[in-house]
C-alpha cells in the first residue's frame, strides 16, 4: 500500500507544474515607434485585470525586434498598456485611458496573439516630473504602475501620464 502511495505521490508532483501551466495564456505582440514604424526595444507592458481595481497581473519588456510576451495569465480579459520613455503611453487598441481600451481576452493554453501598439514620440517638452513609485509596507520598487498629472485649474483634467519601469522609475514628459 506505501508502495501505491508513493508512486502516486511522485505522478502529482511530476505533473504539478504541467497542470498549472495548461491553465494559464499569453498575450503577445510588438510595440513599434508610430513616427517611423521601427521596433521599440525597451518599452514596457502590463496586463491589467478586466475587474477593479484592475490589478496588474502580468509583465513584459520588448526585445530588439519590439517583440514581447506577457505569460501565465489565467484565462480572462484583460486591458494591456504599453509606455516607453519619450513616448506616449497607450493602452490597447490605440487608446488614452482605461476607460476607451479594448479589452483582451486569453484563453487558457493559448496566447492571444497580435495585439501590437505603436507610440507616438513625444514632442520637444517644456517641463517633466520623475520619481520612483515604492511599495509602503515593504519599501520594494513597484514596476506597472500608470502615474497621471493632472491640471491645477478647476477641471483638473489629465495632462500627462506614465507607467513605471522594473524598477518603479517613471518620467511624465511634456507638461
């Protein structure tokens, strides 16, 4: 009978991480510069729960192709943002807020594919804000976070954005 168990214990095991990963997907796709329709190498990626407060549940950085791959994602929609400095960031499909993106559904063990962006270069700025976007409790970087500026007259409307890096760096350029 221990025998039975302990072959059965290592079958779990083996297929632990074969079972976790059959219930996940991917997004892919390639961010490229709007101006020159170049790759983007460096840019940034979060997918966003479809749900609030809308977590950020996935990450990704574009290689030297502009290519990238946002994995193990359980099946859902999802909102995906794209940012590099210098640029404007975006959300999916060509939009400015949450609130105007198209959603991206994946399903499990597939990658939803194609789902590409192109930034627009910022224009000559006359005034930028940096800083560093840190977790309270634990002093950590924290890396997908948008951070907006917004205007200092009545309609406080948004005049700038972006999304932390890895490292939880942003720049809101042009304000």
């Amino acid at each position: 009978m221990f025998r039975g168990f302990k072959w059965f214990t290592l079958a779990v095991v083996s297929l632990f991480p074969i079972l976790i990963w059959a219930q996940t997907g991917s997004i892919s796709g390639t961010v490229i510069d709007e101006a020159t329709s170049l790759p983007l190498m460096g840019a940034h990626l979060v997918a966003k729960m479809a749900s609030p407060p809308h977590l950020n549940v996935g990450f990704a950085v574009t290689d030297s192709s502009g290519n990238y791959l946002i994995h193990n994602l359980p099946e859902g929609d999802y909102y995906v943002a794209a940012c590099r400095m210098n640029y404007k960031c975006e959300f999916y499909d060509n939009a400015e807020s949450l609130s105007s993106a198209t959603l991206v559904h994946v399903t499990s063990g597939a990658t939803t594919t194609d789902i590409n962006f192109s930034l627009a270069p910022l224009s000559i700025s006359t005034g930028a804000i940096s800083g560093i976007v840190i977790d309270e409790a634990t002093s950590l970087p924290l890396p997908g976070v948008a951070v907006a500026a917004k205007s200092s007259d009545s309609t406080h409307h948004m005049v700038g954005g972006a999304m932390t890096d890895l490292n939880g760096h942003y720049v809101i350029h042009n304000l």
